[in-house]
C-alpha cells in the first residue's frame, strides 16, 4: 500500500547520494526510513504523502513512545527525536520536490536542562572569588 512513499523515499536516499553526504548520514537517514516510517504506514494503510499528516505523525510519534523499537524494548526520547528528525528532513525534501506534504513530525520533549538567566557582572565577581550580594560566597549553580 506505501508504494508511493516507498519510492520517494527510495528518491530521497538517492538524492542523498547524488549530493556526496557521508556514508554516516546516508545511515542516520536510512534507518528510521526503512525501519520506521515505511513499516508504520503499510501498517496504518498510509499510501500516499499526502496522507502523512500531523495527526498521523502525531500517533507514529506516540507508538514509538509507547511501543518502543523492533525488539519491543523502549526507546530513549533522544533516539525517537532522532528518528523523526530524519523523517522531517525527508518530509521537507519530498515537499521541496512538489509533494502534497506539509506536515511534520514533533519530537517529544526530551527534558533539556535549563539554565537560570546570571548576569554577567554577578558570575564575574563570582568567579573573582567576590561576594557583594551577601550570602555564602559559593559558587553559582547554573543548573535550575
């Protein structure tokens, strides 16, 4: 049923080739291709890319979270934002080439530390070994 998928993304692969990318990143694109997004649409009956819409990126995104990889083991947020990620530059490529897609996949959160906002002067006197805001003299904790 993913016919046409199948040979756009036999296309885009090509065309990976064609520009003289890594072999590395042949793979880093291959793999969530052929192992993830071409088994989720002859599954889900996807045969067309315009029929690879938000939703349906959404519920790809959701099995992955929830079923984890081909072994049934689950898989980290950092490699399913991975997988998507090369699905998107796929998706972009395909509607760069006139395809009816427009949707894109959205990787989960994968919990990036944040840091608090310190200003400059206060992490010089910091690290100057100076205290004139009072407290313990301590180092600053960027972390939050």
């Amino acid at each position: 049923m993913a016919e046409q998928i199948e040979r756009l993304v036999d296309d885009f692969l090509a065309s990976v080739r064609a520009r003289g990318l890594s072999p590395k990143t042949l793979r880093e694109y291959r793999f969530p291709l052929h192992a993830v997004l071409l088994p989720y649409c002859r599954h889900h009956d996807v045969g067309e890319p315009a029929q690879l819409t938000r939703p349906v990126l959404d519920r790809l995104s959701a099995q992955l979270l929830e079923e984890g990889g081909k072994s049934g083991r689950p898989l980290s947020r950092h490699t399913i934002a991975s997988y998507l990620r090369s699905i998107n530059v796929f998706l972009s490529w395909a509607h760069a080439e006139g395809e009816a897609v427009t949707a894109r996949a959205k990787a989960p959160s994968t919990g990036r530390r944040r840091y608090h906002n310190l200003r400059v002067a206060h992490l010089s006197n910091r690290a100057a070994g100076t205290n004139r805001g009072g407290g313990s003299g301590r180092r600053a904790t960027l972390g939050a």
